[in-house]
C-alpha cells in the first residue's frame, strides 16, 4: 500500500490540485491518504476537519474510493509536516507551491523548502494550477 501525507493549507483551488494530482499518479486501489493541516495560530480552537480545503480534498479523495485519514496539529507547518511524515511512515509529502512569477518560481516558499531540506521522503510539489 502506498501512504501520501497531503499537507493541505487554508487555500481549496490547491487543495483540490493536490488531490487531483495524487489521483492522476497513483493507483487508487493501493493509496491511503493522510491530510494534515498544521495550524500556526488557532485561537478560536478550529479543528482541520473545519477547513474548506481539507474538506474539498478529502471529498475528491473518498469519491475515488482512497483510505483518508484527516489530522490537525498546532507549530511550525515545516517542521511538524517532516514529523507527521515520520510518524505514519509516508511514502511521500505532497505540498502544493503558490503561483509565482517566471523568475520566482527557481525559489519554493519557506515551508516548502523546509520539507524539501529535513526530510529523506519524496516530496511532490504541485502546481494550484492543476485545480479542477
């Protein structure tokens, strides 16, 4: 069985690519999905199942009949995706990058990178623009 950690944020359009892309690579009837999304301010007490975004992907995940597990965790998104990772053992992190410009795109976002950087795992970056 392949197992994908989706570190989904706030935004649905890359959420939904996120989940698309997954589907359009891997084989659905061996694919269980972790969807984690790490809160870095949470004062009024949001759960990840809360979240637009973690709703539209798992929507688009159950339909294709995949395993989704969903989880919340509160720190540094960077550091707790790398150790989420670890913890359920994941064949790969799947992030999804942020639209740039032509020339900003040879740069990844801070807590792209620190997963890139701290983790032996795959790391596939998606593109928001594969939202369907």
């Amino acid at each position: 069985m392949t197992h994908v950690l989706l570190s989904i944020d706030e935004d649905e359009s890359r959420a939904r690519a996120q989940a698309n892309t997954v589907l359009d690579l891997l084989d659905t009837e061996d694919l269980s999905v972790d969807l984690l999304h790490v809160f870095e301010n949470n004062p009024e007490g949001a759960t990840a199942q809360q979240m637009g975004s973690v709703r539209r992907a798992r929507e688009i995940l159950e339909e294709a009949g995949v395993d989704v597990t969903t989880l919340g965790e509160g720190g540094d998104p960077g550091h707790e995706i790398v150790e989420y990772a670890e913890k359920i053992e994941a064949d790969a992190i799947c992030i999804a990058g942020r639209k740039r410009s032509p020339a900003g795109k040879v740069v990844f976002g801070s807590v792209t990178q620190d997963v890139i950087l701290n983790t032996e795992r795959s790391v596939l970056v998606c593109s928001p623009d594969g939202a369907t």
